[in-house]
C-alpha cells in the first residue's frame, strides 16, 4: 500500500512551484533523472540545515540524498545543494525507509499499468 506522502511529495515534485520543489527538480535533472517520472519515497527534516530524502527513478533506481540549504532563510532553499547523493538500488530493502520504498514501487507500477 502506498504511503499518501509518497503521492503528495511527488506531486509536489512535479508541479509546486515553491522553492524547494522548483530547486529539487533541477538538482534531480542535474543528476540525470526526469522530475516527471521520479517518484518521491521521502523527504524529512534532518535537522535545521538540511533535508534527508529518498526517491526512485523511472528505471527503478533507488537513491538517498541530502539536500542542504539555511532554512532560516525566507528564499535560502532556491540555494540548496545535494550532498550524499548515493545509489542505493542494491540495500534499500534493509534500510529504514523500506516499507515505504516498497509502497512507491507498487504505485510506480499501477501507473505504468494505468498509462
């Protein structure tokens, strides 16, 4: 069953136009993958200076990633970076987001099926 944050957060993803979706999108680009067919597992608050994040790619690749930006900023996200950028396709089943990776995948392939 798919988590409904895994459908807000690439929602958001793929249309907000608040500043740390519009800058996740480009940062996502800028690491090969299309924010229209990326799907958003996670994105949590990892303390006062970054975001922890996992999504999966269109080819089903599973990447963790932290995004950093001063959050004390009203605009500071437009300036986000990725650090950690770290595929990992081959562990995610062991790791903490695996329910929800699971999840993402199943909707991930509803989509397919629906299209």
């Amino acid at each position: 069953m798919v988590s409904s944050i895994v459908v807000q957060y690439t929602e958001l993803l793929r249309v907000s136009e608040h500043d740390l979706w519009s800058r996740l999108r480009k940062l996502l680009e800028g690491q090969g993958l299309d924010p229209d067919r990326t799907v958003v597992v996670d994105l949590l608050s990892g303390g006062p200076d970054h975001e922890d994040g996992q999504v999966i790619s269109a080819d089903g690749r599973v990447f963790e990633f932290s995004l950093f930006y001063d959050q004390k900023l009203e605009d500071g996200a437009k300036n986000a970076v990725l650090h950690g950028w770290s595929d990992i396709t081959d562990r995610w089943r062991t790791g903490s987001r695996a329910g929800l990776t699971s999840g993402a995948f199943a909707w991930m392939a509803q989509l397919e099926e629906q299209s």
